[in-house]
C-alpha cells in the first residue's frame, strides 16, 4: 500500500467511524441508560477516529503540498 493509498483509507475510515459514532450517539437520545456495549464500542469508535486523525495529521504535515 503506497503512503497516499494509506492516507485515503484512513480519511474514509474516519468519515465512516464518525457516522457510526454519531447513529450510536442518536440511538441513545431516546433517555434512559446506555448499555456498556455500546459505551464501549463509541470508546473504540473514539480512538480509532483519533488514531487515524493523527496518522492523517503526520502525513500531512511531512507532505503540505497534500
């Protein structure tokens, strides 16, 4: 996988992870207590957006002219 194939996959992964976190978040408005299921899975959702970002961000950062 080339550096800037890697890069698109964790732009998509990002966007795709957001969307999951944001349908767990609104599945979760209706009150009431959240499973610890799916408090977990919004955590992992959570750092893998955030790791990926940082991947992106380095990326970006050694290649400005991205």
């Amino acid at each position: 996988m080339t550096d800037e194939t890697e890069i698109e996959w964790h732009k998509r992964q990002i966007a795709g992870n957001r969307a999951a976190l944001e349908e767990l978040k609104a599945g979760n408005t209706a009150g009431g207590e959240v499973f610890p299921e799916t408090l977990s899975e919004m955590d992992r959702l959570k750092s893998q957006i955030a790791q990926s970002e940082l991947i992106v961000a380095a990326y970006e950062k050694k290649h400005p002219e991205v």
